[in-house]
C-alpha cells in the first residue's frame, strides 16, 4: 500500500475507533473527548483526498470540518459537562463489555453490508467505506443504549460523522457549499440542543428515565 493509502486508513479507523471509546467510557468528559478526536481524523481525512485530488476547495473543506467538528461543537458539549452533576454514564441500558461486543458485531455486519460499495468504488478509498458505516450503525447504538441526554447528543453526532466520512471516501470529497450547509446544520442543532441540555441540568434532569417519569 501507498503512503497514502497508510494514511488514509489510519485516519477512517480513529473514526470508527473514536466512536468506540464513546461505548467504552464512561466519564462525559471522555466521551466529548473522543467526539473531538473522531472529528480531528476526519478532518484529516479530508485533507489527505485534498493533496491526493490536488483540491483546494477540498483542503477547505477539511478546514471547515476541523473547525466545526473538533473544536466548536466539543467546545458547546464541553461546557454542559462541566454544569452536569456526576458527569458520568453510570447505569447505561447496555453495559460496557456487552456494548463492545454489538460494537464488533455492527462492524461485521458493516463490512458484509458495504461489499457492493467497495465492489463499485475500488480502490484504498472503497475498501475503507466500511468504517464509515459501522461509525453511523455505532452511533445509533449509542442513542439506543445510553441513558443520559448528552451522550445521546454524541451518539447522533457520531452518526453525522460516519455518513460524513462515507462521503468522503465515496465522492473524495463533497462540494464545500454541501459540507457548509451540513456542518451549519449540524452547528445549529447541537446549538439547540446545548441550551436545553443546560436547561435540564439546572432543573436536576440528565437521565432520560427521570424525564420519562415526569410524562407517566
């Protein structure tokens, strides 16, 4: 393999791996950590099919992924974390070795399921379409399995993450006028969603069994 199919490949794993760690962990903290990590590689991963294209708008893109995904959006979760009382995942509904477990499972069942995507894609980027979407399937587990309301942000977050390098490595890169108006969707969301989070979390309510309870 070339140096940048080496470096290609390195950067889709931290993605998937990022998305891991968010199963593993159960720190908030650590978590938002990882989401900045996962955004950092897919930064990177833009960049590495910038200099591969020879795309400036592309290196603009990564750019915009960098600024919006590694460091503005941790930077909204991390101060929620820091207003939430015992910042930690403690009682998910899915515990930690059992979540890794379906983790590796929806890995597999990612790899089977993108064969015809590598098939039509080829090359170091096709083959790599897989993580990708074992991220989005991860993703969706986290909202699935986990109890508080900012790791439920993360898990849709990760899942806009995964789509985001399928995109990457399906197209080498999306118009900079599509991943603008993705990440700014994305901006604005997770905006929304950090107001209330601070709002729940000033009334005492960070578990979405103790909001459920106030329905019943």
């Amino acid at each position: 393999m070339t140096t940048f199919a080496n470096a290609l490949a390195s950067a889709a794993v931290v993605v998937t791996v990022g998305a891991v760690v968010v199963l593993w962990r159960h720190r908030l903290r650590s978590i938002v950590l990882a989401l900045a990590v996962q955004g950092v590689a897919l930064a990177v991963t833009a960049a590495l099919l910038a200099g591969h294209e020879h795309d400036r708008v592309l290196f603009a893109v990564a750019l915009l992924v960098l600024a919006v995904k590694a460091v503005v959006i941790p930077g909204l979760l991390v101060r929620v974390v820091a207003a939430t009382p015992g910042a930690r995942e403690s009682d998910p509904l899915v515990n930690v070795p059992a979540s890794l477990v379906v983790a590796g499972l929806l890995t597999l069942a990612a790899f089977i399921a993108a064969r015809p995507i590598v098939a039509l894609v080829g090359g170091p980027t096709g083959r790599l379409v897989p993580l990708g979407l074992a991220t989005v399937l991860i993703g969706f587990f986290v909202m699935v399995a986990r109890r508080r309301a900012l790791s439920q942000v993360v898990g849709l977050l990760l899942v806009d993450n995964g789509i985001a390098l399928v995109a990457f490595l399906v197209t080498s890169g999306v118009p900079v006028i599509v991943e603008l108006g993705s990440s700014l969707d994305v901006l604005f969301g997770v905006v929304v969603l950090r107001v209330l989070l601070a709002r729940l979390t000033a009334a005492g309510f960070s578990d979405l069994d103790q909001l459920r309870s106030l329905h019943d």
